[in-house]
C-alpha cells in the first residue's frame, strides 16, 4: 500500500476518534467564547464551563453537546486525511534518504505546509459549525446574528450561499483560521516529534507504546491551543458575526475591539474546555492515527 494511500486512510481513522472524544468539549469553548461582553451590573449568560455544560444540558440535552457535529463530521475524513498526507509528503521531500528520521524542526516546517493546505477545507467547516454551536447562546439575548435559525449544516452552508456573499460567504475568518492552523500545527508536530524522541532515547521512536503514543499525541494537542489560542476566539467572533451589520471590520479590529471591552481574558474566553478537549482527542488522534498505520504495514 502506497505511503499517501496510508495517510489518507490512517488519518481519517485518527480524525473520527478526535472527533467523536473532543466534540463535546469543542461546543462548549464556542458557546463561552460567543457569548457577548454583559452590560454593566450585569452576569455573563454562562460563569464558566462547567455553568455551560449545566445549561446546555438543561436547554438542550446532552445532544446539545454534539450540535454542529454534522459538519465536522462530514468532511473529518478528508481533513485529517488531507493534513497528515500533505505532512507526510512533506516529510518524503526534507527526508535526506528513505527511512531517515527527520528533526523536529523539520517536523515543524511539514505542520506549517499540512497547516497551510487545511485552512481551506476548515474555514467553511468551522464557519458551519460555530454557526450552530452559537445559535443557542445569542438567540437568548435577542442578538441578530441568530435572526435566522439554522436547521443544520446544510441550511447553514445554503443561508450563506444566498445571502452572505456566495461562495466567498464560506470563507469568512479564512485569515485567523490560517493564523490558527499554520503556526498551530507547527508546533503541534514539532512537539509531538520532540516527545516522541525523548521518549525513545533516540531518533528511532518505532519501537514506542501505546502509553508514550497517548502522552505524545494528547501533550502535542495542548501545545497546538498554547500557541495560537487567541487567534481561535478571533476567528469564533469573526465567523458568527452579523453579515448585514458587522461588529467587526476584520481580525485586527476584533483583536483590538476584545481587549479594549473585555481586556486579555477576552481572548482566553473557553480556553478551558479547549485544552480539556485538546488532550483527550488528539491522544485518541494519533494513537488511531499510528495503529492504523501500522496495521496498515
């Protein structure tokens, strides 16, 4: 079987077991990360959380966890799929000679390349998906971002398409969801690389367990949200934005418009729940992804 075929295949299993782990908490980083700055004297719709989950499960039961999943879900195979072939192609091309384990710094420059080829495939996805993860939280306040309910990922894609603009509609926010992915899965797989190693004693990290696999993978996940968390809470608020009326010109307006209205915690809304999504699934991504691989031969 053909090193690219490998890839798509065992990164697709590896994106679906992200997927199903982190949805959940994914849900709940937009819905914190959505919800306005309150007026004076007044509370946040959520304290926190664990107050998000409360409510959410209260409002909409615990499929209320797994909203906007349909989008992901629909094209998790060609992301994951897309991102570890365009990451191992990548590595054939630095690879000094077949089978030569390459650096972490040269591990980093294949996240950069894998990060740039799937800003294009997540923009619309992510756009699908905050989209409905947000409708609960601002519908409550009267925002008119939500002056159209979405039935699901279709009417979204197809609201945005007649209304927002096109094709070009899709692709809101492309600029922070780059920002995101390039800088993030740069580190992401330099880290993952570097654990991997050390674990190992050595260059030669075939022989690795399941344990160290787990540690690698979920360790890595959390340095792709240290690193660019920020950007993320940018590109939520850029997406969900009104169409008709914006509140935001672009990344950097929002950027300044956060902090002057919320100060630097404003752009660590729902980092929380990201890193307690991000270790689990990206543990249960690359422990699928490295079986799959290898039963793979």
């Amino acid at each position: 079987m053909g090193d690219i075929a490998k890839d798509l295949t065992a990164g697709t299993v590896g994106g679906v077991a992200q997927l199903v782990v982190g949805h959940p908490f994914d849900t709940i980083k937009v819905k914190l990360q959505s919800q306005p700055t309150p007026l004076p004297g007044q509370l946040p719709k959520y304290s926190g959380a664990i107050d998000a989950v409360r409510q959410t499960l209260a409002a909409e039961g615990a499929g209320g966890l797994f909203k906007g999943m349909g989008a992901p879900l629909a094209t998790v195979a060609a992301f994951n799929a897309l991102l570890f072939t365009v990451r191992g192609q990548t590595e054939a091309f630095l690879r000094s000679e077949p089978g030569v384990p390459l650096t972490v710094s040269q591990q980093v420059v294949c996240g950069a390349v894998a990060g740039t080829a799937v800003s294009f495939l997540a923009c619309p996805t992510e756009l699908i998906k905050c989209r409905l993860q947000a409708q609960g939280a601002l519908a409550s306040i009267g925002s008119a971002a939500v002056a159209v309910k979405y039935a699901g990922p279709m009417d979204v894609a197809r609201h945005v398409l007649r209304s927002e603009g096109g094709m070009m509609g899709l692709f809101k926010g492309l600029f922070p969801t780059m920002a995101r992915e390039i800088p993030g899965n740069a580190a992401m797989f330099g880290m993952y690389e570097a654990l991997k190693q050390y674990f190992a004693g050595g260059t030669d990290t075939s022989g690795l367990g399941r344990g160290s696999l787990i540690v690698a993978g979920g360790l890595a996940g959390g340095s792709f949200w240290m690193s660019v968390y920020p950007t993320d809470v940018i590109k939520s608020v850029i997406q969900i934005d009104d169409y008709k009326n914006p509140k935001f010109s672009g990344f950097f307006d929002a950027f300044k418009k956060i902090l002057a209205s919320e100060g630097i915690k404003g752009l660590y809304k729902g980092f929380g729940p990201a890193m307690g999504r991000s270790v689990p699934a990206n543990a249960a991504c690359f422990l699928a992804y490295e079986m799959a691989k290898s039963s793979l031969g």
